[in-house]
C-alpha cells in the first residue's frame, strides 16, 4: 500500500493544488457574494431586500452537486460554455454566499444596539459605524461558524471530479480506477481531505483565542 | 447661565403605533444651564432627550439645537444630523464603549472620524480628559477590565474629546453599583461648574437639587412641572409632581420609589 501511494503520490500532490485553489477561489467569491448579500438584506430597499432574500432560500434549498450540472452542463445548452474550473468556482461561490451572508447578517444584528447608538452619537456616518464599531465586533461571532462553513467547502469541492476538474478527488478516483485498489487511494484522500480540515481550524481557533485574550 | 437658549424643544410628541410615549413637550436650555429631568419610569424621560440628538425620531413638534432644525415626521439631512451630533455629547445608562478599542483608542476615535484631527493632538488632549478624571493608568486597557463607574467616566471623556457645547446624560448612574454611583456624579458636578449646558435624565434626587438649575416633572406623557430646582423638589406645585416626589423621596411606601432611590434624601 505504502509502495502504491508513494508512486501516485505526484499527481496526489497535483491534486491537491487543484483543491485548494479551489477552495480558495470559492471562498472567496462566496465572501464577498455573502457579504454583499448580507448588506442587501440589511439595507431596508425593498427591492434589493427581496432579492437577496429569494436568492438565499432558492439557492440555499438545492443540492450542491444539482447546481454544480446546471452551472456546466445547462448553461453550455444554453449557449453559456464554463470550463469545469469556473463552474465550480461559481457554483460553490454562490452556494456557499448563502451560506456566508447569513452568518455575516446574523452576527450584524447581533452587535448590541447601543454600540451603534454610541457612535451615530459621536457624529459617524453609517458606513464609518459600521467598518469601525459594527463589523469589527461581529467579526468573532462569525468566525466560528464561518470556520465550520470553510470545512464545509473543502470537502464540497470533492463534487467537481463530476465536471472534469483534476482536483485530489479526481486523482485519487484516476488512481483506484487504474490500480484496482479504490480503498487504499480513497483513504488516502481522505487522509489529505482531515490534515487540510485540521491544520485550518487548529490555526483559526488559536487566532481567536489570541485576540480574546487581548481584549481581557 | 445666559439668556442664550441652545435647545429649544416646542411641541414635541413621540408614539409608537397608537402608544403614546409623551405630547406637547417644550423646553427651553440656556446656555451653561443644567436641567434634570426625572419621573417615573416608562414616561419618557430617555427618549426625550435621544430626541434631541435625533437618536430617536420624533412625530410632531420641532427641536431647535444649536441653530439645528429637528422637525416632527421629518428626516433630517444627514450631513447636518452629523455636524449636530459632533456637537453634542451623549453618555448613555449602559455605557456603551466599544469593546473592541483601548480606552484611549475610545476617546480618540470620534475626533479622527468625525472632525478629521490628527492623532497626536486628539491623543493629548484625550491623556488630559484621561487624567481629569484620574484615569490615565487605565488608558490602554479594555473596557472590560474596568469597573462600572470607570466605565462611565471613560464615556464622559469619550464625549468630551469632541469638545461638545451641551452633554446629554441617560441615566448615567443607574447601572452602577450604590458605592461607585458618587465618582461619576462628582465627574458632572465638575462639568457643571465649569459651564457645560447639561441635560439630564436622573433618579438622584439628591444630586438633582444640588447640580442642577432647573428640574422638569414628567409624568402622564407630559411635563408636569418645571421650574428652579431646589423649588420643584421641595415644594411641587403641581399634584402630578408631588405624588411622584411623595413616592420617591419615601421610599418604603411603594416599591418602585425604593428601588429607584438612591443616597435618600
């Protein structure tokens, strides 16, 4: 087994840059996607309220992987051709902006009134209350769950194999279909799929307890 | 006190949906006066006085402040909402200092957003305010490292470093242990001596008749009575204003005077 990983262990390694450019693409289109969702629905315009609100719940209601057929092989019937790459990009983007911009709405209203009151007070306007006091203070009820979310995502991006995208699901499913051997290189993949899991929350956990510290 | 008034409230009436928070309030504030406004709870003291930095809005009536033109229903531009607000100074019941900051980076921050001034000379003059209040050791520790009435006293100097003509007070000793309630009221007494137009909204009777020129009654969605403060507190003319006073200042006989006493008189 030991023998077999390390000969396929290049184009695991491949794979896993394909991962997490992945990840990272998609988390970031799902940030600034949710962020924007998350204004939209606080601003009080009825229209864009509407909007972002129905966007959410449709989005939000359907299977990642149904989207993911839509945004690439729909879309190229209507005339609309994605590379598997930007497909996936858009598709978990803007799955995962649903997601986000809940939490970021969530966390939003959940700063205590009197903190904006406070600085509405001082002669800020909106947007100064709302980078420095409002956000500032959101900023660790979201990472929690933005953090349970992030893993949430490296594991979706497994779907993309579907499309074509060579990412470490697509090598470790290349590399079980060649040897006949699909429980050692899933595993494998597996493995990969927890260290990236683990590195991650242990640096993001440890950050927050940081800054708590800080604070007193 | 001159014959300056710099808010002049005339006709104000607040509701929410068909709940009727007050009608009909006016209210003239002289230059360098200090008015206490008490009442019993739930009459509307705290949302008159958010009414005059248009933290509340109001539906009727019109509020004239500093030159600042508030009327009823109507929204405010914003640009002149702000300039009136970096004019003037809030301290509210719950403190409400950014937890996220240092004290000083509390007190520093509305000069550097609002009035654009740089940092070194915001940060003086905060260290002085800082020291005034016999806080400067405390400047850069979080606000939750400090007590309540250190707390307060940081608010107060929050609002002070914006250089405001009037300070409006909501309650700012209500949420205080009794034993630290006297360190913030000494902190506005000091205020006041100095000339600083002050509104405030208070359960100190006490303090009320020692600090303040002019007491206001509210009760029954309205004032009930206003005049010198020394005048209104021991002898009301009205019998709105003795009844509140009568439960107030006997604690004892009803148990929402008792819990809000404090100090006795």
């Amino acid at each position: 087994m030991i023998a077999l990983w390390r000969q396929y262990l290049p184009q695991f390694f491949q794979g896993v840059g394909v991962t997490l450019e992945l990840t990272a693409l998609s988390l970031l289109v799902a940030l600034l996607f949710g962020f924007l969702l998350a204004l939209a629905r606080l601003s009080g315009w009825r229209g864009l309220v509407l909007g972002a609100t129905v966007y959410t719940e449709v989005i939000r209601a359907i299977p990642v992987l149904v989207l993911l057929f839509l945004a690439y092989y729909s879309l190229a019937q209507a005339g609309i051709k994605l590379s598997g790459m930007t497909a996936a990009v858009v598709t978990l983007g803007g799955f995962y902006a649903t997601l986000y911009g809940e939490i970021f709405r969530g966390a939003i209203l959940g700063v205590d009134r009197g903190q904006s009151e406070a600085a509405l007070a001082l002669g800020m306007n909106r947007r100064t209350v709302m980078r420095k006091i409002v956000l500032p203070q959101a900023f660790f009820t979201i990472l929690p769950p933005a953090t349970n979310q992030l893993s949430n995502l490296i594991k979706d991006t497994s779907l993309v194999f579907t499309v074509g995208v060579t990412d470490l699901m697509f090598q470790a499913y290349a590399a079980s279909s060649a040897t006949f051997q699909p429980m050692d290189m899933l595993l494998l993949a597996g493995i990969v799929y927890f260290v990236f899991y683990l590195v991650l929350s242990k640096f993001l956990t440890r950050w927050e307890l940081n800054v708590q510290r800080r604070r007193g | 006190m001159s014959n300056d008034v710099v808010v002049d409230i005339k006709g104000l009436a607040k509701h929410f949906g068909d709940r009727v928070v007050f009608d009909n309030v006016s209210l003239a504030v002289h230059k360098s006066e200090v008015v206490a406004i008490i009442g019993p709870s739930g009459v509307g003291k705290s949302t008159l006085i958010r009414c005059v930095n248009h933290l509340h809005p109001f539906n009727a009536g019109t509020i004239d402040v500093l030159g600042y033109h508030l009327q009823g229903d109507v929204a405010p531009s914003k640009p002149m909402l702000r300039e009136l607000r970096s004019r003037v100074g809030m301290v509210f019941q719950t403190f409400n200092l950014f937890p996220h900051l240092t004290v000083l980076d509390n007190i520093i921050l509305g000069p550097i957003e609002v009035k654009r001034l740089p940092r070194a000379q915001v940060t003086e003059r905060a260290m002085d305010l800082l020291a005034m209040m016999g806080l400067q050791q405390r400047a850069q520790m979080y606000p939750k490292r400090l007590s309540g009435g250190e707390q307060q006293r940081v608010a107060i100097c929050r609002a002070l470093a914006m250089e405001p003509e009037i300070m409006l007070f909501d309650e700012p000793t209500s949420m205080l242990d009794p034993e630290l309630v006297g360190e913030v009221l000494e902190a506005i007494r000091r205020l006041a001596k100095q000339g600083m137009t002050m509104l405030l909204v208070t359960h100190e009777m006490m303090f009320a008749k020692d600090v303040a020129d002019t007491v206001v009654v509210m009760a029954d969605h309205t004032v009930a009575e206003r005049g010198p403060a020394r005048q209104v507190l021991e002898s009301p003319q009205t019998e709105r204003a003795r009844a509140f006073l009568r439960r107030v200042l006997n604690p004892g006989l009803s148990s929402d005077g008792a819990r809000r006493q404090r100090g006795g008189v």
